[in-house]
C-alpha cells in the first residue's frame, strides 16, 4: 500500500536533505510552522549559514552537517524530503562529477534510509529532464530531448538516474516515493551569486549593473513562486500519486520580458547586455500542470508580478542591511 507523509498528525519528524538551500529553508520553515521536528541535512556547498541560522531559532529544528555521497544514518524518521542537489547551472557545472554523485549515489544512500525505516520519500527531480524539449508544454509522459554528454548533463541524466533509481526502489522494494518534477522556482532566500535569472537580474538591476541577457533572450522560461512551490510539494507528500507530477506556473515569458519586467519593477538604470547562449540552453520550458491540478488539486496562486515584487524586496532590504556583499555578476 502506498505510504503517504502523515502531515496531518502532530509532532512528526521529517528529514529534508538539502535544508540549507533555498528551497529547503522553505520547506523547513514551512513543516517547523505545522508544528513538526525537523531535521536538516546539508553539506553546505551552496546552501547558506543564514538560512540554518534562522532555522535553528526553531526548538523544534536539528542540522547534520553531512554530505549524503558518502553513507549516513538517521533513525526515528516519519518521512524523508529528498532535496540536496546543486540547482544552479553555474554550481551544477562547477563540479560535474560531484553533481553526478551527489544524485546517484546520494539518492541511493537516501532511499536506502527510506527502504530500511519504511518511511515515504519525496525527491525533488527537474524539468530538466525533459532537456530542450522539442514539445512545449512539457507533459510527464513525455521522455525528453538531454544531450547525454553535454555540460548540462552531469545535473539532467543524474536526476533522470535518480528518477529511475526511485521507480526502481519503489518497484523491487515497495518504497513509498513520490517524486516532484520542478519548474524554475524563485523567491526570497535565493542565493545572491548563484547565477539563477531571476536572482541574477533583481540584482544587476538593484545595483544599477548591466543586465546579462544570453541570446536574444527569445527563450522562455516560466517562474514558479516559491510559496507555490512548497504548497505543491507539501500536496504530493500526502497524496498517493505514485508517477512523476510537474509543479511549475504555465505562464510562460520570454527571457528579455522578464529583464524589462525587473528593470521596471526596481526603477533601474540599468542597461541589457547580450553574451552568448550557453550551450544545449532549452529554449522553452513550460509545464502541462494537469496531472498537479487533477491528483493534487494544485495550481500556482502567486503572480509572476506579485512574486518579483516580494523578491525585489527581500534583495533590497538584504543589500541596505548590507548583510551579504553581493559580487559583480
Ligand atoms: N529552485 C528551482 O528552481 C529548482 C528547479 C528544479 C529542481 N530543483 C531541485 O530542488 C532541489 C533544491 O533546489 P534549490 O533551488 O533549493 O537549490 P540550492 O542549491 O539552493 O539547494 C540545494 C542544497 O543541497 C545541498 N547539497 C548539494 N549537494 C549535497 C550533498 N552531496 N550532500 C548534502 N547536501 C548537498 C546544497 O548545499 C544546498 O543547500 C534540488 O534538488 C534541485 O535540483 C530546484
């Protein structure tokens, strides 16, 4: 039978791999408000001390330092969120074979854990394992377009591994895994300097730097806020959905409407620049959110204007605070 997390009941404990990233901190956040235990596990390659930091206000909250390539063991566990994973091409592509590692072998590690406490696992898996599509919008029966040795590929094929690993898992071993195939997600907490559009743009645009637009910036990406993002996720955790469900917003925009969108919404000076595409860059991403609507009853509730207005604020408040020093980018 299929095992569903028990978010419902009170005092559960929850592990979240990846807890000390951007999505994680909200994840976290999130389950510590409904009044769970949560325990984060990160090894702090992108994720951030301030985010443990303001965890950690939690009594309820306990961090692991630990990367999950190499073997772990956590005992008393109701459920494990499968998120560590680099996110960002440029950290992603940084170190490709530890990329690759850390979604095979750190997913067999963390489904292992699932396997022996016999608990739900929910594995955060991407859009990108559709590649650059030569369909649009991307429906979860469609088996994708990944060039298998290009930069990008240690990130796709290593979650497509990872996708397989699961499905295998749940199929030879009975695992419980529910697995959340992710659309670009942005909101506060996004790390400063990791290169992702929107992050990157608010704050070329704060700082009145040059917006770096690859391309022509015809490409279309569509931005999930991060609160639907975790609202999606928290759904697929207590449902029975058993095959891989997109969460994304289907609203889709080209690349350069968002630069103007941010340079308006900052009231920036700041000019576009164009650089050159980076190689294998899809050229649209659109999720087909039906299956998330029937299964879940979900659907993105926050705007694309609304959403970069909240961003826009917390880099505004970051930089005045004068927290982080944000780098040229
Ligand atoms: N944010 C998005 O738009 C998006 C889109 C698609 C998929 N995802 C997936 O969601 C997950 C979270 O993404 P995010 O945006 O929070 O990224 P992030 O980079 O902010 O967080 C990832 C976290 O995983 C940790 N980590 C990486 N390798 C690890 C290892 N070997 N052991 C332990 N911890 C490790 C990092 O230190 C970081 O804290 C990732 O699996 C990512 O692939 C995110």
């Amino acid at each position: 039978m299929t095992q569903v997390f028990p978010l419902m009941e009170k005092n559960r404990t929850f592990l979240v791999t990846g807890g000390a990233g951007f999505l994680g901190f909200h994840l976290s956040q999130r389950l510590l408000e409904m009044g769970h235990y949560v325990i984060g596990m990160d090894n702090l390659a992108t994720g951030s001390l301030a985010n443990i930091a303001q965890l950690q206000t939690h009594v309820r909250y306990r961090f692991l330092q630990q990367d999950i390539v190499l073997p772990f063991d956590v005992s008393s566990l109701d459920g494990i969120f499968h998120l560590a994973c680099p996110a960002s091409p440029i950290h992603y592509q940084a170190d490709p074979i530890g990329t690759t590692k850390t979604s095979v072998i750190g997913t067999l590690h963390v489904l292992e854990l699932a396997a022996k406490l016999n608990i739900p696992i929910l594995f955060t898996s991407t859009s990108e394992v559709y590649g650059d599509p030569d369909q649009s919008p991307q429906v979860e029966t469609y088996h994708g377009n990944v060039n298998p040795i290009g930069p990008r590929s240690c990130y796709d094929e290593g979650k497509r591994c990872a996708e397989s690993l699961c499905f295998d898992f749940q199929r030879q071993l009975g695992v419980s895994v529910k697995v959340a195939r992710l659309f670009n997600s942005y909101g506060p907490n996004m790390a400063v300097n990791d290169g992702r559009v929107v992050s990157s743009f608010i704050n070329q645009a704060l700082n009145d730097q040059p917006i770096t637009v690859f391309g022509e910036g015809k490409q279309t990406r569509s931005f999930c806020f991060v609160s639907d993002t975790i609202d999606g996720l928290l759904k697929l955790a207590q449902s029975e959905c058993s095959a891989p469900i997109n969460l994304g917003n289907p609203s889709e925009i080209t690349v350069l409407a968002l630069a103007h969108k941010v340079i308006a919404l900052t009231n920036s000076h700041s000019e576009i620049i164009y650089r050159d595409l980076p190689i294998d860059d899809p050229k649209r991403r659109c999720p087909d959110i039906s299956l998330a609507l029937d299964k879940l009853g979900w659907s993105p509730q926050v705007t694309l204007d609304k959403g970069l207005e909240l961003t826009c604020r917390f880099y505004s408040t970051l930089l005045s605070s004068k927290k982080e020093k944000v780098p040229h980018l």
